[in-house]
C-alpha cells in the first residue's frame, strides 16, 4: 500500500463538512431529532449496511469496555450503548463528536469519554478497552497501519477488535475505474489514487481513501492473534439518495448471494481479531484432526 501524503487538516475540513450517514434520510425532519436519528438507524441497518447488525456483535458486549474510533453521527456506538457497554469514542471532526453526544444523549445513554482526536494518536492508556470497533474510517487516514497499532495499544490483552475498510469490490472496477476512470477521464485527468479518492465516497472527493487487498490488510494486522478477514457487502445501490434509488435489479444481487459471491466481490472487509494475551495458556494438547476423528471411532459404543 503506498502511503499518501495529505495533511490532515484537509482531511478533517472534508470530514467536518460532510456528515456521514446523513445522506439516508430522505425526509424533511429536524436534524438531530429522535425520529431523524431513528430512520438513521433504521436505514442503516435494514437497508444499506444490514450485514452490520450480526458482525458488528452489538448486544455481545455488555458491561465491556468499547471504543469506536471515528464515530460519524455515531449510530453504532448507539447501538452498543444501547446494549449495555460502556462506550467511549473518537473522531477527528468537532461536529461528529457533537452529533454522537447529542445522539446518545437523545437516547438517556450515558458514556465514558467521547473527544475530538485522531486515530494514529489515541488519548487513552495501554490496555484499556475490552473491544474497539471501527467501520469505514481507517482507511481515510495518512497512516493506516498506526492507527492498527494504536488498536492493538488500548486493548486489553485478549481483547477484541472489529474493524471494517474498503476492499476492490466490484463497483471499485465498473464503477471508479471504467466509469469515472476511463468512460470520463479521471485517469488521464487525475492518476489513479486521485481517481479512487474522488469516487469512493457517497458525497465525493475524498482526499484520502485507500481501497485494500488482502494480503496488505495481512500485513498491517500481523501482530493482532487469530485475524479473520472476510468480505461483506455486494453494494446493489449505485445512487443512494433519495432513498433506496438506482439499485440493482433483485434478480442479479439475489443470484450473487446465492452463490456466495459476496465474499468474492464485496466491497468491505471486515477484520476481526484479537490482541495478543502472553499470560494465556497454551494449549498443551498436541492434537490432529485425524486423531480426533481416530479416538471417537476408538470410544463409540
Ligand atoms: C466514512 S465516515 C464513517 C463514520 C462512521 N463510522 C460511519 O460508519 O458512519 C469517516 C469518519 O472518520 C473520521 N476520521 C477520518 N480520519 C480520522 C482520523 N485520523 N482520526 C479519527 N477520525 C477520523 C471522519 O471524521 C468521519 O467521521
């Protein structure tokens, strides 16, 4: 993966203008309001990112300690608050810090510590947190691989973290390098990162998105134990506001997860892991599948 240059500055002035998810509501009702932040969620779950209510494991994480990094209007620190962890949370951008207060504050849900700070700089001690969750944001950052380090710093030893970045799904061929790409120039115009950048996101022109291949997740989560990384998300929508617009026909994304293509050309990985534990125990049971299989035969009656 080559690093970008961007200063982060640019990166937070994009951010602070840009309120992610807010694209969902299609209906003319006061932002920050109960029923604006119930259709959030609504639509989040159940319509764009439905995967997220299974993997992002929202009610397995009571009374835990849970940090999301990059909180956006923050509708999943919600759904954890909701579920009974206690929460804390960071973005780079003032008005997402505002928005996640005044969302979990709507709800009466209380929180740990909620600050305007950057991910490859976490203001929080070693070996604090019992999981730390981030969905879309690690992969706006210059340095993508410390803001991993800076993950695997605050965790608990044998703690968990759930982390969502971009993959080369299918749309990152038809839809940013043959459309915008070739169909409208923006590689002759702009190169490639530029190309990916200004097309990855729904509102557009990112200064900075890295889109992952697998082996470059491998890399950057090494020191993390027992890494799954797992593609979600066929991405049916090409134009997502108004609401649920310029889909693909049911036909084709019903024969896609028929087929269990979305782990091919799904445009999100999901990297599950944990931190490293030295106190655990290693298993002293040196054991193959084979044997297992041998002593069951040996002890059935
Ligand atoms: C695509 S949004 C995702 C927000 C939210 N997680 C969601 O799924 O809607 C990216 C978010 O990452 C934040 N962000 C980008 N770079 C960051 C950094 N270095 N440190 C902390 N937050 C960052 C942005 O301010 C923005 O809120």
């Amino acid at each position: 993966m080559k690093k970008q240059a961007i200063e982060k500055k640019d990166i937070k002035n994009y951010w602070e203008n840009k309120s992610p998810q807010t694209w969902y509501s299609d209906k003319d009702q006061e932002k920050n309001s109960t029923s604006w932040f119930n259709e959030l969620a609504y639509k989040r779950y159940n319509v764009y990112y439905e995967y997220l209510k299974e993997i992002a494991e929202f009610n397995y994480h009571k009374d835990e300690k849970v940090l999301e990094i990059g909180t956006g209007v923050g509708t999943d620190i919600v759904s954890y608050a909701k579920n009974g962890s206690i929460v804390s949370g960071i973005d780079l951008t003032e008005n997402a810090i505002d928005i996640t207060k005044k969302h979990l504050e709507t709800f009466k849900l209380s929180y740990d510590k909620l600050l305007v700070a950057d991910a490859e700089n976490l203001p929080f001690e070693d070996n604090y947190f019992d999981l730390v969750y981030s969905f879309g944001v690690l992969h706006h950052t210059p340095n993508t691989e410390k803001g991993v380090q800076e993950v695997l710093r605050v965790l608990k030893p044998g703690g968990k973290f759930i982390i969502m970045l971009y993959s080369k799904g299918w749309k990152h061929y038809i839809k940013r390098l043959l459309i915008f790409g070739l169909l409208k120039g923006y590689l002759f115009k702009y190169g490639y990162e530029k190309t990916v950048n200004k097309t990855t996101e729904v509102q557009g022109n990112s200064p900075l998105t890295y889109v992952l291949k697998k082996k470059e997740i491998k890399k950057i989560f090494r020191d993390g134990e027992e890494v799954s990384i797992k593609k979600y998300r066929l991405g049916e929508f090409f134009d997502y506001a108004p609401y649920n617009t310029k889909k693909l026909p049911g036909f084709i994304s019903k024969f896609f997860y028929f087929f269990g293509l979305e782990r091919l050309i799904g445009e999100n990985y999901i990297i599950k892991g944990f931190k490293r534990n030295p106190n655990k125990e290693k298993s002293k049971v040196k054991t193959s599948v084979w044997q297992v299989i041998w002593d069951e035969y040996k002890n059935y009656k």
